[in-house]
C-alpha cells in the first residue's frame, strides 16, 4: 500500500459507490492507526508523479484519488501536476552550546534580522537563527538555486529521502557542499564586522530540499485551500496561492483550510475549486 511520510491511506466507501464517509490510516508496516473522518493535505509532493523518484512507489495522494472514485480529485491533482514547478535549495543547519562557546551569540547578534536574505553571492541566499539559548545557538543557512543545481546530487546522508531509501550518491561531496555554505557565512559576517565564528558544537548538517519553492500557475484554481466537502479531503499550503513559497502564504492556507472545515461543519457554504469555474456549495 502507498505510504505518506510513514502513513498508508485508503479510503472507507459508505452506501453510496463514490460516497467516502473518512480515511483510514496505517503507518509504514501496515499497522492501523486509525479511522478519522477528514484528512488535511498539507504538502504537495506526496500528490505529484514525483514522489516516484524519491520512494519508487506511487505518490499516496494520487493513489488514494485512484481509489476514492473521485473525478473531481482525480482531475485536481493532474492539473496540479502539469503547472507546478519548484525552485531548489541546499539547507545547512549548526548548532553552538553556549556553555561550551558563548561567544557565538555575540556573533550571531551581528546579524541584521533573524531572517536575513543575502544578495550578491553565489552560495549564501538566506540566513535563518532558529534559536539563542538558552542551550543552544541554532542557525540554517539556505543557498541560492544555483548552488543547488550545481550540487544536485548531494542530498544528505540523513535526509528522509536518502536514509529511506539508500540513495546512491547522496554522500558524495556534502562535506565539501556543507563547508562552501560554512564559509559563505563566514564570509558574511565579516562583512558585517562581527567577531569570528567558532567552529559548531553540531554540524553543518546538509539537506537538499529540491521542492523548497513552488511556482504555481493555477489560474481560477488559485485558491488559499482546495476542499473537497464530498471526497472529505482539504488541501492547504504555499503551493496553492500567491504569495507562493513562503509561510505567509502556508499560514493563509491553513487557517483558510480549518475556516472551512468550521463552516461545513455549521452546515455553511463552502467555495470549492471547480475546473470550470469557481461555485459554493
């Protein structure tokens, strides 16, 4: 059976041939976990023919549409997968503790924003302090696009994909692609007349996430969440409407997604996507 970050689906038919009174789910052997009467989709990956390449099995969403009967999710999900396109990042992420290096805060409060985007060099895009104590420093640096195309093979050794499913290759080079970020940051805070940079109690641990950034082009299905009140299915994510790639746009999404589980539940109507147009049910 198909498998989606470790859960199997299937859906539960009522009286009716195409009527799904809920989903049942299993994890990664088979193991029931469960009857629920909703499921929230919350990424688009595990619905496109990608997820082929990654798992070598058929992508979960679009084996649980194969199996519910619905024309509606059927022809959603193609529509999804033909437009959609992603932009790729490399993601390294340090830790420092503090009882050991205290220093780096100092360092690290060199740094403009918590998020700060870097322009004008090939590796370094992005800058994010996750956390500065009171344990731990933490930070993850993003490279640019190009940086993850030059490296696309190097996946990282720990990344979900990779251990799962023993990727060939995904080891080679990423010490050497960890350290180019490493010393782009370096480089940065240079720039930006901070203390040096003690080497990391953690790390840089790399993972190349090669979904980071959809670029959707939906037209009238452009909307903040798909529902899908007969299939009892919500889709929610930045890949669904603009501000695209960005959690903004993933937290529009959601709140869109639970705003619309509520009023179905109050027997209010509920905009759904339609191919031909845009109606309320």
């Amino acid at each position: 059976m198909p498998r989606l970050d470790g859960l199997v689906w299937r859906a539960v038919v009522g009286r009716g041939v195409r009527e799904i009174s809920g989903w049942e789910l299993f994890d990664k052997d088979a193991k029931h976990l469960g009857d629920f009467d909703w499921v929230v989709i919350a990424g688009a990956t595990p619905a496109l023919a990608r997820w082929r390449a990654g798992f070598k099995e058929e992508p979960p969403v679009l084996a649980a549409a194969e199996a519910s009967g619905s024309a509606l999710l059927r022809d959603l999900l193609a529509r999804l997968d033909s437009p959609l396109k992603y932009e790729q990042t490399h993601v390294a992420m340090l830790a420092w503790e503090l009882s050991k290096e205290s220093s780096i805060v100092e360092t690290l409060q060199s740094l403009p924003f918590d998020v700060a985007q870097v322009t004008n060099d090939d590796a370094l895009a992005k800058v994010c302090v996750q956390s500065m104590g009171p344990q731990y420093a933490v930070i993850v640096l993003h490279s640019t696009a190009d940086f993850a195309r030059k490296h696309k093979k190097v996946m990282g050794s720990e990344s979900y994909v990779s251990v799962t499913n023993n990727v060939a290759g995904s080891v080679k080079g990423e010490s050497a692609a960890s350290m180019e970020l490493f010393v782009a940051f370096e480089r940065l805070l240079q720039k930006l007349g901070a203390p040096a940079l003690a080497p990391p109690t953690w790390g840089p641990t790399l993972h190349r996430w090669g979904a980071a950034f959809p670029e959707p082009d939906l037209g009238s299905l452009g909307m903040d969440t798909w529902f899908l009140p007969n299939e009892r299915l919500a889709f929610a994510g930045d890949f669904l409407a603009p501000p695209s790639g960005c959690v903004a746009a993933a937290l529009k999404s959601g709140l869109a997604a639970g705003d619309a589980l509520l009023r179905h539940g109050d027997g209010l109507p509920v905009e759904v996507p339609n191919l031909l147009q845009k109606s309320s049910l």
